[in-house]
C-alpha cells in the first residue's frame, strides 16, 4: 500500500501495523504541513480511499513483503 500510495499517487507515508497497533488494524503515518492545499488534502483522501478499496478486492496479498528499499 505504501509503495502505491507513494509510486501512484504520489504520497509519501509509512504505516504503523501489529505489535504496536493491534493485528488487523493499520495507520498512515503523514507529516502534514503549511505548505499543503485544500487540493492536496482532497487528493489524499481520494488516495486513502482507492487504497482502501484495493485492498479490500486483495490487491496487496503477496507472498513475500517486497524490499521498499531495493533499487530498479
């Protein structure tokens, strides 16, 4: 999801999951600033949900967690 986010939408974000939250549950974490308009603001909830729809469909089920930091 946050490969998505940030590779389609253009949003960077992390995510907060289990032991720290309880299993089932996820957080984006974002750092929000001035800087960003009402326009970005809806742009990211429109994100959020798409992601969200995506991964009720199963989109993001994988067998392995990919490497975020590997290089293409």
């Amino acid at each position: 999801m946050v490969m998505d986010l940030r590779e389609n939408y253009h949003i960077f974000c992390s995510i907060v999951v289990y032991p720290v939250i309880p299993k089932g549950h996820i957080i984006y974490r974002l750092i929000p600033t001035a800087a960003h308009t009402d326009q970005d603001i809806e742009e990211t909830l429109k994100a959020f949900s798409e992601t969200k729809a995506k991964l009720d469909a199963g989109a993001y089920k994988a067998e392995a967690i990919p490497d975020m930091a590997e290089t293409k």
